[in-house]
C-alpha cells in the first residue's frame, strides 16, 4: 500500500528551466522520487523538453518555451510526479578501489582525530557503506554520495582548498563523493581513486549515473599507481556488478 | 584550405558556438557564445548555420592574418576600431581578406565580446555537438584552451560572394529583466533591494559567473542550500550577499540559494556590460519571459533575412587577388575594393 505522495513544489528557473523540488534537504525518499521522475520523462517524450538535471532533493527539467509554456509544462509534470515510484528492478553497481590515507589522503588523521577514532577505523567504516550515486554535478563526473555513516560526519572546511585531486574521495556533511578532475572543494579528502568517472575518447565517456549503487574497496599506493596508469590507458578500473 | 592565423590575442577569447547539451545531468557545462545575438549576426553575415562555431574576442585587442588563399569573415558584437591592413571594417558587414592581409582589432568600447565568424565555420572535431572551448573539461576544438597567439584556425577558401550588412532590430535597452526564483523565498526584503538599486559588474568576472556589486542582499535562513539545478542567467547569492549571476561555463549545480533568473532575451545583452558600469534589474512575470524568448527564437531564426546586400561597391574576389598581387598599391580602378563606405560605424546591438 503506497503512501499518499506529496505534490512536488514547481520553482521556476528562468523562462526555459523547471526545478521540480521534493524536499528542501537531503532526503534518501525525495532522491528515489527525482530519479523516478528522471526515468519517467526519459520514457514518455514531452515534446519541448531538452534536458533533465536529477539533483539530491530536485530534478531541473530544461525545456524550449518555443515549444512548450511553463503553465502547460507544470502540468504534465506534477501529473507524473504523483505517479506512485515504481521499484527499481536493475541496478547497476560498481565498486571503486580507493588508496586511503598517507599523501593520497591528507585528511584522513585529522578525521580520525576530529572524531576520536583511527585512520584504520575510519577506513573500514568509509568502505562498509553501500552508497547511491544522488546526483552527478559542479563539475564534469563529480558524483555526490548518499549512505554515508552517521558516524562520519563532519562540518565542510572553513576556507576550501582551492585545488584538490584528481580521482579524491572525500567526505562533506551527510555525502561523500568520487571527485573527477582537479579543482576546489571544501570537503576533508580521505583518499583517491584510480578509477575516472569522465574520461574523454573513451566508451562510455561518464562511467557513473545518478541512482547507480557504489562501494568503495581499500588498495595500497603500489595498487593505485599500477591502476592509474591503465585507467590513464582508458581501462574502466571499477569493477561493475549488476544486481 | 585558407588559414587565419592569430597573430595576437587577448585572455577570455576563444572558439565558441551555439553549446553542447545533453550532459548537465553529467556535470558538463554547455558553454557557447556569451552574446548567442551577437554569435548569430556574424554567422549569418557570411551564410554559416545560426550557431556556427566563431572566434569569441574578449575585451582586449587582436591580430588575425590570413595565409593561403583569401577568407571570408564578419565581425559582430561590442564595438571596436578595426582595420584591415589600413582600411576600416565596419561591425554587422561581412568583407574579404586577401592572402596576406592582417585583421586588427581594438579595445572593446561599450560591451565586452565580439564574434569573429569566418565563412564556411571553423574546422574542428565536434565533442557532444560542440567545437566550444570548456578549458577545465578539456573539450573545444581545434583547441581544448582559449586561442593564443601563433594558433592557426583551417578556414574554407572565399567563396567570393557579394558582401552583406544585417539590418538588426534596435538594441533593447533598459533593465535586465528577470523572473524571481527558484528560491526568492529564501529573502525577504532582499528581493525589493534587489530590484530597487544600482549593480556593477565586478571585474572578478568571467565565463563562469558575473559577480556583482551593491547592496548586501541578506538571506531569510542562511546561505547554505542542498545543491540544486543551475542555468545560464542564474542569480546565485553567497554568504557575502553579493550576487553571482552564472554564466554559460558555470558549475551545472550550486549550492546557494537563487533570488532571480536573467530572461533568455537578456542573457548577451547583460554578458557584454562592462564591469564597472551600472544597470538595474526588473521582474518580469513568466509569460512576459516567454513570450521574450519567442521572440528572441524567431528573431534568430530569421536573421539570414535581414542581410542586405552592400551595394554601392563593388567587393570581388578576383580584383583582391589583382591587388594582392600588386601588393599593397590600391588602384584607382579598384578603389572601390578597397574602401568600404562606413556612412556612420554601426551601433552594435548593445
């Protein structure tokens, strides 16, 4: 018996963008609902729409107001909205290999001191968790998280790094992420990852999509180095798992 | 093939066109032209598809020279002084380079980019149905960077047809309009102080975003939002209330709450204000804005008919390949060839 849906909100984003939003948090309900709207405009073409952005709590539904207005638009989409979810019967899911710690990791003592533990404890319960792809954004392949333990948890850096690794696996708030290319973040940096989640003249270009099942694996810095150089080959390195 | 060869440019240009879409979903920003207006005109001058890729010139000077064969070409965009070795090239026309001949480009005077579009486009390899340069995600063709100097850009020979001015519908002027949201709720009396005062764009701006300068525009429940949705036009507000209105390379989500959304029509327009130069903004409804867009669509779509030939002169191929030959001397019989009339330098859109 399925639980009566709330209406989404629909928050216009200019003349050519609607944000339909399921929550206002992060909310592992709100996200099921985004990624089945997603799904659902995939399947069933509205005419005028050219791109669909799922995000943690929101899907961005970008449209061509020469073809389609806003009032009409709202309309279809409130309607498939309040469609009941329907269960996910295939999931795709990857396991990542992360080299934690040490200069692939420069956070991970300073987590372990914030949260009275040790870089070994912290690792095993990063790797324990089962995660979903919520969303992909910022920048190309940069996937946020959901599922990270209550336990790990913490406050995003006062001032932000202005440049961060490529391939890092960090923690911020209630996510973790699987960052792509170097750039900012403001999140505490626990290890990196080999595996590239866009990476261009390869097939397929972005390895990850939103709802995808993740887990992390722990491997030494000799495996990491030997990974990274036939993932720079364009090997996929992440091994893919269907269930 | 004719090449056009960079013989100097300035930061923040590069080859752009109309975006690639399809992989916000992946984080892949659309990039594209700045001013798409501006971007279609020079396209349209020299008969290349609206969206075509062009030479996008940010606010400094450059030098462009043409080496084997002769290249088609028009300029669009904010004003500058041009010349083609020593005679002036007017905005909004298309004209015709002789092997040899150098394109010079001044400072932009009232707006910010112009568009170098070259007749038969830029050749490249198209990624997501795009030449546009995204430098961090190392897409843009021929060059994954912005262009610089001694950067050589394979151009179609001249085709030698007759030269074409645009008559362009009159330069909107007036407020940079917006419709609130998605997160207007997030402000209270922000949002009037937002409309009611004065902004100038900061000169901490680029592609990716304008930051702005004025009033403090406090948030109702702090600055931290879960990461939503963005688009081109999006006014983000950070801790500091000063607002960022993102651009076409920005992140494809964000995690500051959003007070307005720039309208489609006014996207270019606001892109060439230079910084330090003050505007205002106006709330529009949503049918206002899109029935601006419309217009803005169909007005685009149908630039190829607002060409006019220029046609008290005659420009032809054959005499520029008589006088390249004959070096730099302009006869008095091809005087003509070599002068384009520039009754008053066309206004440029902005």
């Amino acid at each position: 018996m399925a639980a009566t849906l709330s209406p989404p909100r629909l928050l216009p984003s200019g003349d050519s963008a609607i944000t339909v939003e399921f929550s206002r948090s992060v909310d592992e309900v709100a996200n099921q609902r985004v990624l089945a709207l997603d799904r659902t405009l995939a399947r069933e073409t509205i005419t005028g729409i050219t791109e669909t952005v799922p995000t943690y709590r929101s899907l961005l539904v970008h449209y061509d107001p020469v073809q389609i207005d806003f009032d009409t638009l709202s309309g279809k989409l409130v309607t498939l909205a309040l469609l009941p979810v329907p269960p996910v019967t295939k999931m795709r899911r990857w396991r990542i290999p992360v080299a934690y710690g040490g200069e692939h990791g420069i956070d991970l003592e300073d987590v372990a001191r914030t949260l009275k533990s040790t870089p070994e404890n912290i690792v095993a319960r990063h790797v324990a968790g089962d995660y979903r792809v919520a969303m992909i954004g910022f920048t190309p392949g940069w996937s946020y998280l959901s599922g990270l333990d209550a336990s790990l948890q913490m406050p995003r850096l006062q001032n932000p790094r202005l440049v961060t690794p490529a391939g890092t696996i960090s923690i911020g708030g209630v996510q973790t992420g699987v960052q792509c290319l170097a750039g900012p973040s403001g999140w505490h940096l626990l290890g990196r990852t080999a595996v590239r989640t866009y990476q261009l003249h390869r097939d397929p270009i972005f390895l990850l999509e939103p709802g995808d099942a993740v887990t992390f694996s722990a491997v030494d810095a000799r495996t990491f180095a030997e990974q990274d150089r036939a993932a720079a080959a364009g090997e996929i390195v992440a091994e893919l798992m269907t269930s | 093939m004719s090449k056009l060869v960079i013989s100097a440019i300035g930061p923040a240009s590069s080859v752009q066109d109309g975006g690639r879409y399809g992989a916000q979903r992946y984080g892949l920003t659309p990039s594209g032209a700045m001013d798409r207006l501006a971007l279609a005109t020079a396209n349209s001058l020299v008969g290349n598809a609206t969206f075509a890729a062009a030479i996008e010139i940010g606010p400094f000077g450059a030098k462009f020279t043409v080496r084997e064969g002769a290249v088609r070409i028009a300029l669009a965009g904010a004003s500058r002084n041009a010349d083609i070795s020593g005679r002036a090239v007017v905005s909004n026309t298309s004209t015709t380079m002789a092997d040899g001949e150098t394109l010079t480009l001044g400072f932009a005077r009232g707006g910010c980019f112009s568009y170098l579009a070259i007749e038969g486009g830029i050749a490249g390899e198209p990624m997501f149905g795009s030449l546009a340069v995204n430098a961090r995600a190392g897409l843009g063709s021929p060059y994954p960077r912005p262009l610089q100097a001694g950067d050589e850009l394979q151009a179609a020979p001249a085709s030698g047809a007759a030269e074409n001015r645009i008559d362009l519908p009159p330069p909107v002027d007036g407020p940079i309009r917006v419709v609130m949201g998605p997160q207007d709720d997030e402000f209270g009396d922000a949002k009037a102080l937002f409309l009611d005062r004065e902004w100038k764009i900061s000169s901490a701006s680029d592609r990716m975003g304008y930051r702005l300068e004025g009033p403090v525009i406090k948030h109702l429940h702090g600055h931290n939002i879960v990461s939503d949705g963005t688009v081109n036009g999006s006014v983000q507000v950070p801790g500091n209330g000063q607002p960022i209105v993102l651009m076409p390379d920005r992140g494809t989500s964000g995690g500051y709450p959003k007070i307005a959304t720039l309208i489609t029509a006014d996207l270019g327009r606001f892109a060439q204000i230079p910084a330090g130069t003050g505007f205002r903004f106006k709330a529009v409804s949503m049918a206002e804005a899109q029935a601006e867009a419309r217009k803005f669509s169909e007005m685009l779509r149908t630039l190829p008919d607002r060409l006019r030939p220029i046609d008290n002169f005659a420009l032809n191929i054959e005499a520029l390949r008589d006088a390249n030959v004959a070096g730099a001397a302009v006869s008095a019989v091809d005087a003509g060839t070599w002068q384009i009339p520039s009754p008053a330098d066309t206004p440029a859109h902005d």
